[in-house]
C-alpha cells in the first residue's frame, strides 16, 4: 500500500527509508468485543534506527489506521531532530556565555566587592598565640 504523498515527502525530508521500518498489523486490545479481537486492525511502526515505536488503534479501519501511525512517526522523529538541533543551540549559548568578557560595570562592581571584602579582612586582628 502507498502512503500519502505528504508523508512521503515529510519521511524524504528527514531521510528515513521505508526499508528502515518494520510494519506490523496486530490484533487491538481494550473495549469492542467480538470484533476488536477478530481484526488486526492495530499498526504498529518500529523505526530500527533509532528505536521509535508507535501503536495505533484508534480508528476501526486498518488503512485509516495506517495512515495516522505513519503521520505520528514522523512527528516523533521531526521532534527527535528538533531536540537535537536546539541542545546543540543550547550548548553553543551557554558556551558563549560563560566565555563571554566581563562588562565595564561588571569589573567595577568585582573590583568594589573586593576592596570592601579586603576592609573587612584588615580589620581583623592577628591571632594570638598562647
């Protein structure tokens, strides 16, 4: 059976092949009776590559079925990719951050703190010994 052209072409844009996923049609399981457990209109997708398993038994049609299991597929790896695009992003801010240089009031602020801390310490006395 071929799948929709919109997920063809969302499953090209993140490189999957078909090849790469398994697709089984299973029995449903929960409320319905005689005819959930007669029927395998259950799909169920495993990208082998990466893992990503997805279920679907919502609706009674297996073809209807197959579709939104894909569509979900591809949700779950767009968002796979996203979340590894935005750590990336995430690790270059914080590197430039926490390398970045200080401002102008900054080292004046460091600068006063420390000669108050030094105040501070110079008032203390020695101590003494027995």
């Amino acid at each position: 059976m071929a799948l929709p052209t919109q997920i063809d072409e969302r499953l090209k844009a993140l490189g999957v092949r078909m090849a790469d996923v398994e697709e089984r049609f299973v029995r449903g399981a929960g409320p319905g009776g005689q005819k959930i457990n007669k029927t395998s209109s259950t799909v169920w997708l495993r990208h082998a590559p990466t893992g990503v398993e997805v279920r679907c038994q919502r609706e009674r049609s297996q073809a209807v079925n197959r579709e939104v299991a894909w569509a979900e597929l591809c949700s779950k790896l767009e968002a796979r990719v996203r979340a590894a695009k935005e750590a990336v992003i995430d690790a270059r801010e914080a590197e430039r951050r926490r390398t970045r240089p200080k401002s102008h009031g900054q080292k004046v602020r460091m600068i006063q703190s420390k000669k108050h801390r030094a105040g501070i310490k110079a008032r203390r006395g020695r101590p003494e010994s027995d």
